[in-house]
C-alpha cells in the first residue's frame, strides 16, 4: 500500500517505506477479525431473506408484512446508532464492539422462535437496535488506526465483508435449510440457531483480541506505536483546527446531509435487492439450493470492486467520479434488471449493480473525515449510517408493497434503480473542489457605537 505521495504531510513523521509497513502489519492484524465480524453481522441482518422461502407460507406471513419486517430492523438501527457511536469514543471500541456483537447474536438466534407477525416484527426491530453501532463503529475505529491516504482502500477492504457474506451466506443457508425437520425444528429454525450463537461467541474473541488504539498495540514496535499514533493525531488535529470538533457544528453541515442521503439511496437500493433477491430468483423456478447459489453470484462481482475501487480512488486522489460512476452502475444494473426479471438474465445484471453497490462505499467513506473529527467524527458518522440505513427500512418495505400490488417485482426493481441514480445527481453537486473547504459561520458585524453627546 503506497499512499505517501497522495498525502504529503505524512513524510513528516515517517517516510514513506515505513508507513507502508506499518500500515500493512496493521492492516493484516486487525481486518481479518474486523471482516470475519462484519461478515457475521451482514449474515445474520440477511438470512430472513433466506428464512423467508419456508418461514413465510409456516407463519402466513405476506409480502408487506414481511417487506415491513425486513426494513423495521433499520428503525432500531436509527434510534440507538448516533448514542452507541457517542459511547464507543468514550468506553473504546473493543468493548462496545464486542457488547453489540453478543447481544445481537443473541437476538439473531432468538429468531427461531418467532410465531407470527407480532413476534417477527418484535424481535426485527430488537435486532437492529442491538446491532446499531457496528458498522459506523467500526468506520471510526479504522480512522483511529489507517493515515487518511490509506482509507479509500481500507474502507474498500472492510465493505467487501458485505458480499462476501451475501456469497457465503446464500449457499450455506439454503445447505441449514436442508435441515428441516431435524430434532423436531423447521430448517428455518435451524438457520437462525446456526448463524447467530457463533456471532456471540466471535464477541468474546473480539473482546480478547482488539485494541483501542495503535499506542494500546502490543504486537507493534514502540517506535512504530509512537509513530502511527503521531500521525493519526496530528492529522485529525488538522481537520479539527480546521473545521472544529463540535458535535452540533457538524450536524448542520450540509456536506453531511448530503452525504446522508447518498448512503440513504445506496443502503435502499443494496437491501431492497439483498432481501428479495433469493425470491426473484426462485419465480424463476429454481429450487431451493439452486437459488442459494445463483445469489452468491452478483455479491461475488461486489467483492472484485469493491477493493478495485478502492485502490483507484486512492491511486488518483479523486472521491467524486468514482462514486458517481459506481452509483451510476448501480441505476444501470437494476433498470436492466427489471426489463429482464423473470429470465436468469437478471443474474447478469445484478451482477452489474452489485459491482456498483459495493464499490460505491470505499470512496464514499473516505469523504466523512475529510471534515469531521473528534466527537463529530463519532457522531457525524453515526448520523450518515443511521440516516443511511433508513434506506434499508423505505426500500425493502416498498418493493413488498410493489410486489404485493403488482405481482410482479419489475416496478420494484425500477424504484431501486431511481434511488440510485438520485445518489449520482446529489453526488455530482455536492462533492466538489469546494469539498473540503472550512464552512465558516456568517460573520456579525458588531453595531456602531452610539455618538456621545
């Protein structure tokens, strides 16, 4: 990973041989278990879609109610994820992280026993408000330990861990289904069991194994210690001299509202097609372990770029084409996707909008920090995620209400696709050469003084 030459300041504190090896002995200590942990979570977020092919017609569940269940997730996310990002810069991420991932392991195995449409959309929402946090913890966390030249790509390397987890969990989930009927439970029983009690346990392990920060890491050299936390420090120290740590401050920025937005249109159109895709695929008249293998397919051209556009938006130093053009991706892939539904030609196409999905999010998560740090980093970055992932809530309980409608999941799929190609207009107006830029408040001219008399 050479990045020095993208940000010159870094050569201040250590050249750049150095900080590529110590950014590399980072980099391969910590996101195995960072990735392992996000693949985790995105499996247990998604395998209602799974659940959903013999859970369903056992509990009357229909489409809106399972759209609706699908997407309340997000409404606990939302609640809680700005406070449990406030208390990670507080407690540090090793033990809130951890806390999340066992509670939510927990609730994702609690699952199985759902009886109806109450308890199933109870223990949805319990389960987003359990997970709230992780992801836009584990935003921060990274900006605590990789200089800023370096975040594209390690953003980019992070966010594959979603589908990575789409490929691995299409197939092994539809493999736990199999399971029906064993020891008196429902496959679907089964899913939910199998994929949850690891997630509480990878907690613990996370807890053993994570530090807060690289002055906290035993496994480096002092000297390097000393010289990656310099750096982190005196980086974030700029952007806050530069644009201040207020919390209140940041929340009105407008670059943040837009950004919200964007990740609103992305996590929309990302979860309307993750939790109905297994069903699109089955009306194609698949089976069972067929669909959960077609679906690994999409996430598979995900992962390709999502570290590919990492690496070019750090390669040239440009944020705003490369998300807009992976947006742009996105629209094309589920507009097509729509023409072609009902035809395993829309495994192609989702092909493409999967590729423009997950290499949207390493540029886009490089932009945050451009101008946030300090207690608005914590709580700016919380607020884009959570804002963000009202999308998952909107999208998945629209295309249900599309589906149950029209009967068909065409229309739904052309929402989707609008709601990407909002993401490229917003994305070509606001992340600009201004981007960067201080947003200074307006200036009070004090009043003349009154004339003596």
């Amino acid at each position: 990973m050479t990045a020095a030459k993208n940000n010159p300041n870094s050569e201040d504190t250590m050249v750049a041989s150095e900080q590529d090896r110590i950014v590399r002995q980072v980099f391969f200590r910590l996101m195995p278990l960072l990735f392992v942990g996000y693949v985790m979570a995105y499996i247990d977020r998604i395998n209602v879609g799974f659940a959903a092919l013999r859970m369903n017609a056992d509990l009357g569940i229909g489409p809106a109610v399972f759209g609706l269940g699908a997407g309340i997730f997000f409404i606990g996310y939302f609640l809680f994820e700005v406070p449990s990002n406030l208390i990670l810069e507080k407690v540090g991420a090793r033990r809130w992280i951890a806390r999340i991932m066992i509670t939510w392991g927990l609730l994702s195995a609690a699952m199985m026993f759902v009886q109806g449409s109450t308890s199933f959309l109870i223990l949805r929402f319990l389960l987003g408000a359990a997970e709230a946090g992780f992801y836009p913890g584990v935003i921060l966390y990274l900006t605590y330990w990789f200089p800023k030249a370096y975040r594209a790509r390690i953003f980019g390397a992070f966010a594959v861990g979603i589908p990575v987890s789409l490929a691995i969990g299409a197939p092994l989930s539809t493999t736990i289904m199999q399971l029906d009927g064993a020891l008196g439970l429902k496959g679907w029983q089964w899913l939910f069991l199998l994929e949850g009690i690891p997630t509480t346990l990878f907690g613990f392990v996370f807890l053993a194994l994570i530090p807060d920060r690289p002055k906290d890491a035993l496994w480096l050299a002092p000297a390097d210690r000393t010289a990656l936390q310099t750096l982190i420090d005196s980086e974030q120290s700029s952007v806050a001299g530069t644009h201040g740590t207020s919390l209140r401050t940041a929340l009105s920025d407008p670059r943040l509202i837009a950004l919200s937005f964007i990740y609103f249109a992305n996590t929309g159109a990302n979860l309307g097609l993750a939790f109905f895709l297994p069903q699109i695929l089955k009306s194609t008249g698949l089976s069972d372990m067929q669909t959960g293998l077609m679906t690994a397919v999409p996430y598979l051209f995900g992962v390709v770029s999502g570290i590919t556009v990492g690496w070019i938006s750090d390669r040239y130093d440009d944020r705003r084409i490369t998300l807009a053009t992976a947006l742009g991706l996105t629209a094309t892939g589920l507009a097509l996707a729509g023409l072609a539904t009902g035809s395993l030609w829309a495994v192609a196409f989702m092909a493409l909008a999967a590729a423009g999905l997950y290499g949207a999010k390493a540029p886009f998560w490089a932009l945050p920090s451009v101008f946030l740090s300090g207690s608005a980093a914590a709580g700016g970055i919380a607020l884009i995620n959570c804002i963000g992932n009202l999308g998952g809530f909107v999208a998945p309980s629209m295309v249900g209400w599309i589906r149950e409608a029209t009967g068909s999941f065409e229309a739904g799929l052309y929402f989707l696709a609008a709601l990407a190609l909002s993401a490229v207009v917003v994305t070509l107006l606001v992340v600009n050469a201004r981007f960067g830029d201080a947003r200074r408040p307006a200036v009070v001219l004090p009043l003349p003084a009154a004339p003596r008399t």
